[in-house]
C-alpha cells in the first residue's frame, strides 16, 4: 500500500506539469469542448503540439482518477482505524471529484478567464494531500525528548509560516495569469479578460511580490533552523533553492513579457516546490514522535 500510494502521488505530480503546460502554452482549447475527445476524435492531428500537450493531459485524467480512488479504498479499508490515513484518504477522494468537475467545467465552458485558477487550486491541494497521505502510511517513527522536541518546533513553525503563505501565492499567481491581469500590465492582447483595470492588475503584481519576499526571508530563516536542530537539512535547502528559482524565472517572465518557455519552467517549478513542501509537513507530523515518559 505504501509503494501504492507513492506511485500515485508521483502519477500526480507528472499530471499537474501536464497541466501547467496546457496553461502555460495555452493549449486548453486545442481539443475543443469535446471532452474527453479531442475535436470529436479519439486519434486527433497531432501535428499541432498543443493538441500533443491537451490530449496527453486527457488521457493522463483518466489513469490518475483510477490510482488515486483505489489509493484511497486501499488507505481506508487498510488502516481504517488511523485517524489521519482516514481523513486524508476522504480528503483526496473529495478534492479528485472536485478537480475533475471543476476541469470538465472549464473545458465544456470554452476556458473562461480566471475560471481555471479553481482548477490550479485543487489540483495543487491534491497533490499536497496525496504527499502527506503516503507519509501517514510509514510507521517508522523518530522519538525526541521533551528538549530536542521543543526545539524540532521552532523549524516547524518557521516553515509553516512559509509554506502557508506559499500556497496562497501560488493560487494568487495563478489568478494574475488566468483573470488575464497578466496581459493588462504587460500590454499583451488576451481574447477575454476577467481584470481589464491596469491599477487592479499593478496591485495583484504587487502583493504576489510582497509576498514572494517575506516567503524567501520564511525559507531562509527555516534553512537556518533546519541546520541547527539537523533535521530536514536537505529538504530545507531544496526547498529554499527551487523558492529562489521561481522568483528569478518569475522576474524573467515579466522583463520577457511571459513568454511560453518561461511560464512553461515558471509553473512546474511551482509544483515542485509544492511537492518538496509537502514532504517537509509529512517528516513533522508523521515521522516525529515525542519520547513517551517512563515511570519507573
């Protein structure tokens, strides 16, 4: 069940840099509203690489609907009596029915602007899920001392601080490309647009960038403490690492003018900054364990 459930997180993260790709190419149009088809074709024309990209991610839909629903029959029938595989086994199931209608929806309604950022969010949220399911699974446990647990703390509530307000950035970015609020400030024509007031779309900018530095300064300051208290070291420095990197492709994306190869790197970064992040919250909450006392 354990190599189960890491075989489909990973199924996962491999459909979420397909997905990244059919926004970033904007190819989410490419097979029409012909869901799950492609322009009313099972084999369509792929001499055209935004359909190679859209119909990958269909056929890639229906493999990741099928792993992680007996990913989580298989948690829940098997360690139904732990608390949390329990709930984050409902938890996955609920955002896959969520994501899947929500991705239908933004097919069959012709990518509507800002409405696919709801897709972002819950497929970003699933594979978060899905990590911190697979951890729950691993019954090795490390245990510290009331001392060394204290101190286990003050990383951890670094990196949550951190991590929490990277989620929210990556769904904010996501709004400020897919509302279009992109194209206004860069002055790049867009068929729809959802934010068409270019003092709206400077203050979305803006916040995301805020943001972005407090996230960096959160990060370096968990390398830190990762260092001295000597857990997740390796993690803390990947983690900060691929931070840095998005925010240098994120720069490069605006001085360019948001050009295909940069979105393309920008957003699959994210999603692996986001998987390293999760692994990070599944080492606290499932591998670390206060040393009970003993009464002699």
């Amino acid at each position: 069940m354990k190599k189960f459930s890491i075989l489909t997180t990973f199924v996962t993260f491999l459909a979420l840099i397909l997905g990244n790709l059919v926004v970033a190419t904007d190819s989410g149009d490419a097979c029409g509203t012909s869901w799950p088809f492609c322009n009313d074709r099972i084999i369509p024309d792929f001499t055209d690489y935004h359909v190679i990209i859209e119909y990958s991610h269909r056929l890639m839909v229906p493999l990741l609907i099928v792993l992680t629903g007996l990913n989580a029959i298989g948690a829940i029938y098997k360690y139904r009596k732990n608390k949390s595989v329990f709930v984050l086994a409902v938890l996955s199931l609920a955002l896959l029915v969520l994501q899947s209608i929500i991705g239908g929806l933004n097919v069959l309604l012709g990518t509507p602007p800002g409405f696919t950022t709801f897709d972002v969010t819950f497929s970003q949220l699933l594979l978060v899920v899905l990590v911190l399911l697979s951890y729950s699974l691993h019954e090795t446990k490390i245990e510290l001392d009331r001392s060394r647990w204290s101190s286990i703390a003050m990383s951890y509530r670094t990196f949550l601080i951190g991590y929490g307000l990277y989620v929210l950035q990556v769904i904010l970015g996501a709004f400020f490309k897919h509302s279009r609020a992109s194209n206004v400030m860069m002055d790049i024509p867009a068929v729809e647009y959802l934010i068409t007031s270019e003092s709206m779309a400077n203050a979305v900018y803006s916040l995301h960038w805020v943001a972005t530095v407090v996230i960096i300064v959160a990060a370096v300051y968990f390398v830190i403490y990762a260092s001295r208290f000597k857990y997740h070291i390796s993690l803390s420095w990947l983690y900060l690492i691929s931070i840095l990197m998005n925010a240098a492709v994120g720069f490069i994306i605006v001085v360019t003018g948001n050009v295909v190869l940069a979105s393309s790197i920008h957003m699959i970064i994210s999603t692996i900054t986001m998987t390293i992040g999760a692994c990070i919250l599944g080492g606290y909450w499932f591998k670390l364990q206060k040393k009970s006392l003993t009464v002699e």
